[in-house]
C-alpha cells in the first residue's frame, strides 16, 4: 500500500531550515507538483513546506470519437449523485479537481504534530486507508473533528486522490476517532489503526483461457528438492466421475474508476489454449459459460493416442524398470490392470527398486531385489527376490524368496521366504517363516517355521527342524489388546480395593453416629412445631450426616459399577483365548528327525511345548487342559 502523509521526515529536513518560504497562493490540479516546485527554488526540502486547501472545483465531461464536450463544473451534491453506469462507468466520462492552495513554511509546533498518521491507496488505487500509526498522540479541542477533516483531505488532495467522492465512509470514521478523543480528552493510540476511507469501483481483471490437465498428478519440485527419476507417471490412473482436463474460456475483465478518477479499461483476453484434442464415448465433456470439464465415465487410467484421449482399465508392458516405466503408483480404486510380459528367467520383470501400486496385475516373470509390489488381486509366474516385498489380497507367487502380505495367499514353492495372511497354501516349502490364521503345507522340507491362530496342516512331512506354533494372539492387533486389557484390570484392582476401604470408613462414621443423629432430628422436629427457630449447629449437624448417608450409597453403586466391569475385562482375557483349545497341528505324514509343537495360552501366560517321536504317525494335535489345571498337547482323533 502506497503512503501518503505527515509521518515522513527527510535527512535534508536540516538543510537551510532557517529559510522561511512567503506563502504563495495558487491553482493547480498537481500539489506535490507545485510543492517540489517552490521547495527547489527556495532550494528546501519539501518536507518543509505546507499548505491550507483554500478551494477545490470537480469538473466533469463526457468525450467522443465524433466530439469532445466542454468541462461542466459540479457541485458536492451532484457527485454524491453521479451514476454508475452512464457516468461513472462510462469509459467517454471524465473527471478532473482543480485546487486553490495557499504554500507556506511548516510549522512545526502545530498543535497536530503528535498526530502520525498517513494516507495510502491499494495497487489499483480504487481503496483508500487512513493509518494512523503506533504512538501517536492527541488531545480535545473543539475543532477537533474539523480539523481532522482538513487534515486528511489535504493528504488525499496532495496524493491526487478526489475529494468529496467515493468517500461516504470517512464522515463515520472521522467521527468515530474524533468521539473516543472527545470522550478521553488525551489520547495516545496503543497500536496502528487503518481505517477504509474511500472506495470507488475495483475493476474485475480479465481471465485468459487456460487448459488444465488435472489427471496429471506429478508433483512439482523445489529447485533444492531431489527429483525421483524412478516416478515419471508411466500410468495416470482415474476414478469415475473424476475431472481429468478442463478448459478455462476467456473471460473479459468489467471496468472500473479509481479514487483519482481515472477509468480502468478492462485487457483483452488472451486465446492461446483452445483444446484441440478429441475424446471418445469413456470421457464425457460437461460445457458452461465459464468452463469446460471433461470427466472419467469408468475407473481406469488415461490413454493417450496423439490428440485422442480415452479411459482404458488394462495396460501390457515388456518390464517396469527404471530405464522403461520407471514405478507405476495408482489408486487402487481406479481399477487398473496391468500384464506384464517379460518372463526371461534371467531378467527381472520388475526391476531393482520399482514400486508398483495397481488394482490386479498379472507377472509373468521375476519380481527384482527392494522392488514393491501393492494390489488387490496379484500373480507372479517367476520368484521374487529376498529383499522384494508383495502385498495383495489375492496373491499367487511360484517361488517365493521375499516377504508376502495378504489375506488369501497360495505358493507353489517358498524357498526361506517370510508370508503374512490369513489363508495360507503353500505346495512346497523349503525354509522360510508362515504367519497365518490357517496354514497349509503341502510338502514340507527342512527348517520351516510356522505360526498359525486356528490350524497347521502339513500334506506331507519330507524333513526336519521345523517349528510349528498355535498363538491366539498372533496378529498384532489382539496382542496390543491384551496388554491394555492387563494393564486395565491392574488399575481396577486398585480401585477396588480403595472403594471398599472408603465404605468400610464411612460405613463406621454412620454406625457411630446413628444415636447422635436420631436425636438431632427428634429436637428438630419439636423446634419446627414449637415454631421456635432451630440452632444452626443443629441444623448443620443434621445436614453433614445426612451428605455421610449419601456419600455413602454412591460409592457402594460405584463398587457394584467397578465390580461389573473388573469381571467384563476378566472374562474378555479368558475369551482371548477360547479358540486355542479348538486350534489343530496336523500331520498327515509319518514324522520325520526333530521337529517342536507349542501352544500359546494367554492366561495364564505360557507355553505348551511337545516334541514328536520320529516316526510317530500321530497326525493331530491339540492342547488338553487337564484336572489339576495343567495343560499339555496330545494327539486327538479330531
């Protein structure tokens, strides 16, 4: 905001400041002009010179290509009255102030001089503020009001903003300042005020079209920022009804005038973006005034062809590496497919490093070393690499030697790979670790180490060192469960015990004090039929006993409250762990060499450990709780 005002002081405000300027009479339509003007010739800064507004005159005019019409001077009355459309917004309208001012030397021990304030304009010039700054100073004088009217009509005229138009607001602010230092008598302003004192009409700025490619979601980055070469946005994916482009029509600025009366002419448009591409029937185009939105019909991602553009759901690429795709990240909801076809057993279908995130996609080959593969349904023909990651709902993986998470998984053969899920099929395992609600092995070799919730079934048993496991608490979630649960029981058993001992003290503080009580209360009742006014120990007495017998019945509901609740969290332990007793190992096979079975109960705390004699054709197992409250694993019949 540009400022205008008595706050500013020269460093050449010193310079020749004994020499006093005779005050000079004029008539411009420029103060500041004439102001530099006679500070020169006088050779003063101009910081030194002031004036009084003796006059000002409006004049107005309306031009033509065909004529110009001659200046008509107006009064105060007809410029509140101008209109809007055929004047004021009338691009042939014209409007101009001449001022006749008196120019003298600055006096500056006015009574005024503590007043700091300025006068500034927004970049248009179409809003004018007073600011009054932090610190200022002012005491009450009849003419207060006038003079402040002065005051700033002088710092408006000397910055060539109009007077006595476009300032309706000053008046209520003029008095509204001029209130609080009648009401104070000594004012000095805590903090800066800015007040709106004039607002003519702002101008609406013109809109050049535009095209806006909203489906393109690559971020852009810093200059300081480490661009990832590897996210290139191979796959743009949509969602139905999402905005994928849109076009942004030309849109002509309206016009406006400014506080100086000068008419602000809207630019012309610019037309630079006009779509000239095609869509088919996938992306449907949505036209207003304003704009055009061209939206998704189906879930899928953007397909583009030169200058057509279509939704499509399944994309086939050779590899996703760093050289070809680089990592392909869409919404899972958008429903992509992708095949990819590289199946070269010496080659990574998916390379080192790449991160795919897509609804199904199908591999036919390797699945490289740190890559990342996130979807609803995924299968891959070839192996994954120790340190590659799988993550899907439906998951298919021929040899598995990395980390695979999902709900429904199958592997045909997992080479010391680590899987996570809920139903587990594996047809051939050698080494590795199972986490599973139910896990089934078809053929098991040698140091396998499986944790299941419900059930481990093993087809057929080829080797040795394997350790199989029931945990009723094996997903993350019910451990954290029972720990809080624990930890909620300990804190009840506290409050318990703390309640009772409360009831016990209250329970003996009545039981003493019955007699005194009943005896308060029969005195109490003869003073209120004698009429006689009852003594306020008596009363005070009869009061605090009656608050004891109170206290005392909401702690015993609380105890019953605490009670329930202590018996709740108890019972959910215990339920912790019903299943575990309906939980089964199976081996179908004869057992072979060393091999460990355990069961996790919750409460108590512990662990149920049988080893297998080799050879052994017991196939199922369970845990057995038996009369003396101990528990051991034994073979069942189901």
């Amino acid at each position: 905001m540009a400022l205008f005002g008595s706050s500013k002081k020269s460093a050449n405000t010193k310079k020749t400041s004994h020499k006093k300027v005779r005050p000079v009479v004029v008539k411009t339509r420029n103060i500041a002009k004439e102001l530099i003007g006679l500070a020169k010739s006088y050779d003063i800064a101009v910081e030194l010179l002031d004036f009084n507004l003796l006059e000002t005159k409006t004049y107005t005019r309306v031009t033509s290509d065909a004529k110009e019409s001659e200046w008509i001077q107006r009064t105060n009355d007809e410029l509140k009255k101008l209109d809007e459309k055929t004047e004021l917004l009338n691009p042939d309208f014209q409007i101009k102030q001449e001022y006749e001012v008196e120019i003298f030397s600055k006096d500056h021990e006015h009574q005024y001089r503590d007043l700091k304030f300025a006068v500034g304009a927004n970049a248009t010039k179409c809003k004018v503020y007073l600011s009054i700054k932090e610190g200022s100073k002012v005491s009450y004088n009849p003419r207060f009001e006038q003079d402040l009217f002065v005051l700033i009509n002088k710092a408006k005229a000397r910055a060539g903003m109009l007077i006595n138009i476009f300032d309706e607001v000053l008046e209520s602010v003029v008095s509204k300042i001029s209130s609080k230092v009648r009401v104070e008598e000594e004012v000095e302003f805590a903090r800066s005020e800015t007040h709106l004192i004039c607002e003519s009409f702002e101008p609406t700025p013109t809109t050049n079209d535009a095209l806006i490619l909203h489906y393109d979601k690559n971020q852009e980055v810093s200059e300081n920022e480490r661009i990832d070469y590897s996210q290139r946005g191979f796959i743009q994916s949509v969602v139905k009804d999402e905005l994928l482009m849109e076009y942004i029509k030309p849109q002509e600025g309206k016009p406006g005038r400014n506080c100086r009366g000068e008419f602000m002419s809207p630019k012309e448009p610019l037309v630079d973006n006009f779509p000239d591409f095609h869509t088919d029937e996938t992306i449907k185009v949505i036209e207003s005034d304003k704009n055009i939105e061209y939206r998704a019909v189906r879930n899928g991602y953007i397909a583009i062809d030169g200058k057509n553009y279509s939704v499509k759901s399944d994309v086939d690429v050779g590899e996703v590496s760093f050289k070809t795709t680089g990592s392909i990240l869409t919404e899972m909801d958008a429903e992509v497919s992708i095949n990819v076809k590289e199946s070269d057993a010496l080659k990574d279908a998916v390379g080192s490093g790449m991160v795919i995130d897509v609804s199904e996609i199908d591999i036919e080959g390797n699945v490289g070393s740190n890559a990342k593969v996130t979807a609803k349904k995924a299968t891959i023909g070839g192996q994954t690499h120790k340190t590659a990651q799988v993550n899907a709902i439906e998951l298919h993986i021929n040899i598995h030697k990395g980390k695979a998470y999902g709900d429904n998984i199958e592997i045909t053969r997992l080479e010391h790979g680590y899987v996570e899920g809920e139903n587990i099929k594996i047809s051939q395992a050698v080494g590795g670790k199972v986490m599973g609600r139910d896990v089934n092995i078809a053929l098991c070799a040698s140091h396998v180490k499986v944790t299941a919730s419900r059930l481990i079934e093993i087809q057929k048993m080829q080797g040795s060192e394997n350790f199989f496991t029931i945990d009723p608490l094996l997903k993350r979630g019910l451990q954290d469960d029972v720990e809080a649960n624990k930890e909620e029981i300990e804190k009840l058993k506290f409050e318990i015990r703390d309640i009772k001992k409360e009831i016990a003290k209250y329970e003996k503080i009545i039981k003493d004090g019955t007699a005194t009580f009943n005896d308060v209360k029969k005195r109490l009742i003869h003073y209120k039929k004698s009429g006689v006014k009852m003594p306020a120990s008596f009363i005070k007495k009869y009061k605090t006993f009656q608050n004891y017998q109170k206290h005392l019945q909401n702690i015993k509901k609380e105890l019953v409250v605490q009670n329930d609740r202590y018996e709740l969290l108890t019972n959910k332990t215990s339920s912790f762990q019903d299943d575990i007793f309906d939980a089964r190992i199976i081996n179908k096979d004869r057992w072979v060499g060393y091999n460990e079975l355990k069961f996790k109960l919750v409460d108590p705390p512990m662990e149920v450990v049988y080893h297998p004699q080799e050879g052994s054709v017991d196939k199922i197992f369970a845990l057995i709780e038996l009369d003396d409250g101990k528990y051991e694993i034994r073979a069942v019949n189901k």
